[in-house]
C-alpha cells in the first residue's frame, strides 16, 4: 500500500485558518512560538501555556505567509482554484497539456499531441461540466494504462492477481488484498510514467511480500531500480496530482 502521507497527522489542537488548518504542537521547550510550513501540513510549536486566543491571533497575522508558503511549496491552492478555460495546464502521464475548448458536430474529449481537446455542440449545454469530462476521460486511460502495465509487470516478476480495480482513493495510490485483488487510485495517470512503474511494480511485489520489510524493498529494486527517487516524487508532489 501507498499511502499519501509519510507523517501520520499529529494529534493535537488544530486552528482553522483562512483555506487552511493549523495542528499546535505544546511543548516545555520553547519560549515563543513558531510556524512551520511544509508539503501543505502547517503545525505552531508553542510554550506549555500559551493561550489558544494569542495563538489564533498569531495565525491570522501570520495568514499571508503562511498562504505564500503553501502556494510556493505545493501549488495546491493554485491548483484547486483551476477554472477550466481555455489554454489551461493540466498533467497527463508527466506531460503538460493544454486545454482546448471547441465546438464540433459532436461531444468529445480526446489528447492530440500536448492538447487536451474538449468538443462541445454549438449553443447547447454540454452533458457535464468540464471537469467532470476530464475526470472521468482520465479515469477510462488510467484503466487501461493500468492494466496493460500491470500484466506485463505481473509476468517479469513472475507472480499472478486476481483483478484490478481502478478507483477514487481518498489517502492512497494503491493497495493489495490478500485474495491477490489490486486497487489503483486513477489520479496515478497524472504522474510520469516512471512513478506509475514504479506504483504497479510496488503492488505487485506485495502478492509475494506482505509488508515493507527489507525484503520486500528488495525485491521491489529489482523491477524498479531507482524507486527511491519515484517514492520521493510522489511524497513531494503527490499532492500535486489533481485536476
Ligand atoms: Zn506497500
């Protein structure tokens, strides 16, 4: 399994903030307080004692940056603000794309070189919104792409599944039972190719090891050498792989 986040949320009181959420952190070791922004998971390390009231009130002084960091570190907020129009970027397989908006005899939606082309029917209302088209084209390719390369994937390690199942995860890219059943989240086919690999090769290897010893690690190496760098992506960006 693979799951979004390295850290496990800490425990805590968490302040709501303008678009974002604040974990506190007390501590007896400090004597002022500090904010820490990073991969969009923003904690304040306060003293013991320190009163939630002056703790808010630092946040909301602190909002702009803590908004400029979140912005510079991730990009999603930038990206949740997305609006569909035309020359929009959006990521398929690694590769940038921009949208295109037409009108045409017939609805579709189709990947032409580094365009993502939407027709619609001139003066009629389009059967969904943009980002429903786009979303459930991309989940049509992430099955496919999916279990193409799982089958191959499957036969160079030598190991069999029962089935793939491509769906919306909430916290996860992948997951594999014990009957041998394989989930992918579809938003896999956002990243490049590489770190796709290297999610199929990582689920796979979990029908011969059931767990992340370093056994299993070494296996995973074998079909996928340099998985580090991808298992570092996807922690880095992973949150990046929206549309
Ligand atoms: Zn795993």
């Amino acid at each position: 399994m693979i799951s979004f986040f390295k850290r496990k949320p800490v425990p805590g009181d968490i302040i709501q903030g303008d678009g974002f959420e604040v974990v506190i952190l007390r501590t007896n070791r400090r004597k002022s307080a500090s904010i820490k922004v990073k991969e969009s998971y923003i904690t304040v390390t306060v003293p013991k004692w320190a009163r939630l009231s002056d703790i808010e009130l630092l946040i909301a002084k602190k909002s702009d940056w803590i908004k400029k960091q979140l912005l510079r570190q991730s990009a999603v907020i930038a990206l949740s603000q997305r609006d569909y129009t035309e020359g929009e970027k959006l990521y398929y397989r690694g590769r940038q794309l921009t949208l295109s908006l037409q009108n045409n005899s017939e609805e579709s939606i189709s990947i032409k070189g580094e365009q993502l082309i939407i027709s619609t029917i001139k003066g009629k209302q389009a059967t969904q919104s943009t980002k429903e088209l786009i979303s459930n084209h991309f989940k049509e390719l992430a099955n496919q792409e999916l279990v193409e390369r799982t089958e191959r994937f499957a036969k160079m390690i030598g190991t069999t599944y029962t089935a793939i199942r491509v769906k919306q995860y909430k916290s996860r890219w992948g997951s594999c039972s014990n009957q041998g059943l394989i989930s992918y989240n579809w938003r896999i086919i956002i990243a490049p190719d590489p770190v796709i690999d290297y999610i199929v090769i990582h689920e796979l290897c979990h029908l011969i090891e059931h767990n992340h010893s370093p056994r299993f690690w070494s296996l995973v190496g074998q079909f996928s050498p340099n998985y580090k760098e991808q298992r570092n992506w996807l922690r880095k960006k992973g949150l990046l792989l929206v549309i």
